[in-house]
DNA sequence: TATGAATGAGGGTTCATTCAT
DNA sequence: CATGAATGAACCCTCATTCAT
C-alpha cells in the first residue's frame, strides 16, 4: 500500500506543481488536481484534508527540494571560488529543471494560503546560511568585496530567475555558454 | 446625471492592485474590490464590464506606470554612465514606491487572465529599448562589457527585485547606502 | 407637455410590446424598454412606477384595444351571417396588425406579473358577450348548430391564433384566399 | 460511488415545466427548480451544464412526448374517419394531462431561450406528417374537403387549445360530451 | 423633467468538501 | 480505499430601482 500511495501522492503533487505554473493559484482547483493527477476529486483527500493543507504541504516539499538542490556536490573545505560556482551552477540547473516549483512559490507567497509566519523566514535563513558562510569565507580571505554578504545572495536569486525566465520564455538557450557568461557576470560584481 | 468619475476609477485601480499583493489574484473577489474600492459591488461593472477584463485593464494600466518611471529625468545625450545609474535609480524607486503593482504583474504572468499573445511581448520588448539603447552605446565606447545586453537588463531586473523584496520583508532599509551598495555591485557586473 | 408625454408612453408601450413579443417577458429589462423607446432608463419611472406596474399597465392597454377592434363596424341589426363574417374578419385582422399584442398577453398569462383574479375573467366574459349574442341570435333562427356558444368562440379563437401564427411563421400568406378558406371552414363547423 | 440518477433528471424535468406553467419562464430560477425537484441547487448543474442547455433539453423531451402521445394507438391502414377521431381524441387527451408541457413550449417560443433554427421547424413539419398523410388520404376518397390540409392542422391545433385551456380555468369539464361536441365541430368543418 | 451612474438584492454558476456506493 | 454525484456557500454578474446632477 505505502509504494501505490507514494505513487498517487507524487502525481497529486507534480500535477498542483504543474497547474498553478501554468494557470497560477487563481486557476487552481481540486477538480482540476485530480483530473490531471489521474484520480478521483474525493481521492485527493484521502492525501491531504484540505486545499490549504494540501497547498501548504507542496509548499514545504518544494522548499526540501530547493535546499537539497542547491548544495548538491558541495564539498565545504574547497575552494571559495569553486564552491560559489558550484553553488551558482546548481541554483542555475535547478531553475531550470523546478521551474515550475518556483513559481508555485512565487505564487503562494502573496496567495491567501501563505502562512506569513517567522517558521518560514527562519527556514529560508537556514537555507542560505551555507553559502553565506562560503562568501563569507570569501571575504576573509579577500577574494570578495566586503559588503554585506545578503547582497550576493540577492545577486545570484534575482540573476538566477531573471535568466531562466528567459530561458522559458524562449529569448535564451540553456547551455553552456549562458550559464558561463552568467557567472562571469555574477562573479565581476562580487569578487574584489 | 451623475457622471462617471476618474476619483471612483482610480480607487478601483488601488483597491485590486492593493489587495492583489495582499492575497494574490487566488484571493481576489469583486465584492473585496468594491468594498475597499468604497463603492457597491454593482459599480465596479460601471468602470469594468466583467472581472476578466478590469484584471488585463488594470494589467495595461502597470506597465504604462512602469514605463514612464522608468525613463523619468534621463536625457538620451547625457554620458552613458549617468544614465544607467538614473535608470538603476528610477527602477530601485519604481521598485519601492510600486511594489504592489509589481506583485500585481507578477500574479498576472501566471494566472488564467494573463492573455498570452505577442502584443504583450512586444509592449515589453519596446519597454527596454531604450536602455538597451544606452547599454549599447556604453558598448560601443568600450565601457561596458561586450556581452548581449539582455544580460544586463536580467541582472537589473532580477537584482532589484530581490533587494526590493528584502526591504519590504524588513530585511533591508531602503536608502542612499542600500542603493548606492547595490548600484556599485551592478556597475562592477557590467564595466568592461 | 401632455401631448409630448403621450409620445413617451406610447414609445414605452411600442417598446415593451415588440420586446416581449422577440424575447419573451423573460428576457425584457427596463434598460431594454427604455432603449428601445429611446429614452434613459429612468425616465420610465416618470410614467410607471415599477416594472409590476408597468406590464400590467400594458397588458390592460391590449385588451382595450382589442375589444375596440373585434366589433369594429358592427352593427347588430344586420344579420346574423354578415356580423359573424365582419368579427371573423377583425378578428383575423386583429390577430395580423397586433401579433405582438396578442404574443404579449399569451406571455403575460402564465408570468410571475399576472394578477389572477376574477376581473380579468369578467373583462373576457364582458368581451365576448356582443359575440355570444350573435350566435345565440343565430341560434334562435336555426341557423346555427345548437350546442353551447362556448364552443364556437374556442373555435374562433383557436383557429385565428394558429392561422395567424402560420402567417407570421412565413407558412401562408395573408390575403383574401387565407381569409375566406378560413371562415368558410370555420362557418362549416357552426352552421346547422 | 453514487451513480447519476433518472428519477432526479425526471423530477428536474417535473419542476421545471410545473414551475414554468404557474409563473412562467420569467419567474423560474434555478434555485426554484432544485427545490421543486427536491435536490440542492448545484446538483441540477450535474444534469444540465446551464440554464440555457437545460431549458432547451426539457424543450426537445416535450416535443417527443408530444409526438409520441399524437399517435398512440393509431393504425394507419385503419379508416380515414377511425383515425381522425382517435388523432383528435389523443391530442384533446395530451393536452388535458400535458398541459404544463403545452404552457412551457408557449412559453419557450417567444423566449430569449428559443433556439430559431430550422431544425425546430423540420422537427414540427415531420411531426404532422402521419396526421397529413391521414387527411389526404381522406381527400383522396372524397370524404375531407379540398383545401390544404394545413387549414386542418391549424384548426385541431387551435381548437384544442382553446378548449383545453376552458377546461383548465374551470369553464367546461373534461368529459365524453365535451369531446364528443368538439370533435363533431371538427368534423363538421373538415368532412367534404 | 431627463439622464444614466450608483446601489445591492438576487440570479446563474463554481467549487471545496462530503458521502453513498 | 476509490469514485464521482451531491451539497451549499460564495462567487460573478444582472437589473429593478434610486438619486445626484
């Protein structure tokens, strides 16, 4: 039973994901989640009492498999300079492949469901502290300029989507060559 | 007779565009419009004929805003460098004074009344020629680096919202130190 | 301005007739009577106080009409086989010129507006006396089948309705074969 | 699971032309149906995807019940005279126990519901034709009058209407001699 | 008096949720 | 446990009526 309901809660899952990317919250019913989940309406609820809830929990599951992402094939005691393109090409690679989740967050943030409470500042901070800690490091060590380490943070988010945002509208092609001139950007506005 | 009012107009435009960053689109109703609107429910129908076309009205309406913030005070011979930081400035205001119609838009982009067609594209590609106009002329005297320029519009895009989003979660303070920290990392990405 | 008030209500009259006659009485609106007579939506509350009003009203207006137009050049010393022609004729007549009156009154009956009381019915029955005098008169000079003069009115009527309704649907044509095909059938059924 | 139900379509169909028939289609709202029918407002969409598909469907199962009762008990190699008494007698039968679905196809005609296409008509003109082919029949032998056998039709039509509506506001009792009276009338009318 | 914008109750419809099968 | 019909609150929208101009 535990693998078929696994199964069942993945496509509920990929199938909210994929819904409110393309038609945002707003479009998003119970109705619709089913059908494209291939299950009943009244079967959803067996996974998740509610649409708050249900929204809430993908909430939280593409918060994990954000974190997971992005620090994939870190190794903390390399090179500054090596891990922060890591990191850059990680986050990179995972706009590109969760997009959807990334909108589905963006959507959710300014939705009614949002639960705008400190749990979810502290996670996103406790995201974050790695690489804060890699750039930090940077700067110790005077490979990085010495402004707030926040502000590169704000870098790499913003850069990050806007590029893949462009990506998926078409206007770039997802390859080498622009995630190199990317970084390449991305490390002449940090790097002292 | 009455007559129908720009004052009523404008407070409908406020009211969606305010609750909208509030809740979402997922979030609003005709009736919330018209409540916070300070008019009956019947009345928005007077402005608006339906939902559906008062969201891509009020939609239209951001980007004109947008623009003409955008290019406020830049004279197109002054230097380069000058008018990248005026624009850099105008869009960090912009940013700041217009979040929730930022939000808005951003709802818009994923949500069932966005009218996906090339006219939209094209208003947005229009919106940038401008400074992809300066960024090209900073190219051709050598002061800019020679990558495509769209690069350089995702970095401000992107970058501005991310600190944005900082300042109204109370992460930041916004002012001359915020804005000058983020113009001088912005000014490294690009410079030749 | 009595003369230009009567030029209003009559607008109104007209107005409301040929609506309900195109779209029922479910599908007419003040705002659509008041277009259609060429005055505000308002205004029509200057000469009816309500919608209720209004219909009833109207529907009073037709059957006056019709009563004026069903024993139009009678005279009830002429005999009793003439008379019955000249109100087959009007009647046909009636039914030709104001279809519209007649399809109105039709959707009246069965409306949320219709007052069902007795004095409607006494209004009929008032109606139809000079008629049931006629027969009733043939009757005595064994000129007419003796069975109640009910019956012949019902024939009357029923037979003008659908035959005019058989015009207005574009399946006969309204002229003096039309006419005389249908009294003498309808003179076959009630002669002795 | 619960399984789409007849007996609630039949009590949707029920309400709506029982409902039709006292306040017409002007005063019938989905809501009044439900609760006629016994079931929750938002059900009767399970059956019918709007008002509009709904009306115009209860309109189409008229019309086949109608057909269906003209008919009964007809054999057409029977004599012309047999079956003409027993058409006359189904329809006077029809209209006294089918009065509410006479009332609502009135009602429908001039509606903004109404479907005016030549579909309508084509399923009208093939409706008559068993009863044309019985009154050619009967002019063929010289027993029926040499007009068109519209004229005919117009007159079963009308007349029955006529006297079924009388039975209805309490003028004349559904009886043998009333039927037997009508359809001499009839007969008088049409025989050659 | 004429106008048509303003109002809000009420209608058609959707949809989260429940529940019989 | 799965299904999808049933429910009814809440949505979008209409329209009779009112009212400022």
């Amino acid at each position: 039973m535990r693998v078929k309901d696994d199964i069942k809660n993945s496509k509920i899952y990929q199938a909210t994901i994929s819904l409110t990317s393309r038609v945002g919250l707003a479009g998003l019913t119970m109705a619709n989640i089913a059908q494209a989940a291939g299950i009943a309406t009244g079967s959803v609820y067996t996974y998740y009492s509610s649409k708050v809830v249900l929204i809430n929990e993908i909430y939280k599951q593409t918060l994990s498999r954000y974190e997971e992402r992005l620090y994939d094939d870190i190794a903390f005691d390399d090179a500054v300079d090596v891990n922060l393109r890591k990191v850059f090409l990680n986050y990179m690679h995972y706009l590109q492949a969760y997009r959807e989740e990334w909108i589905f967050q963006d959507q959710y943030y300014f939705s009614p469901y949002a639960v705008k409470n400190h749990d979810m500042q502290q996670t996103t901070d406790a995201m974050f502290l790695p690489l804060t800690q890699i750039l930090e490091q940077g700067q110790s060590i005077g490979l990085i300029k010495p402004v707030p380490t926040n502000y590169f943070i704000y870098l790499l988010h913003g850069f990050g989507h806007e590029v893949s945002a462009a990506v998926h509208m078409g206007l770039e092609t997802f390859d080498e060559i622009l995630i190199e001139n990317s970084f390449s950007l991305y490390w002449s506005a940090i790097k002292q």
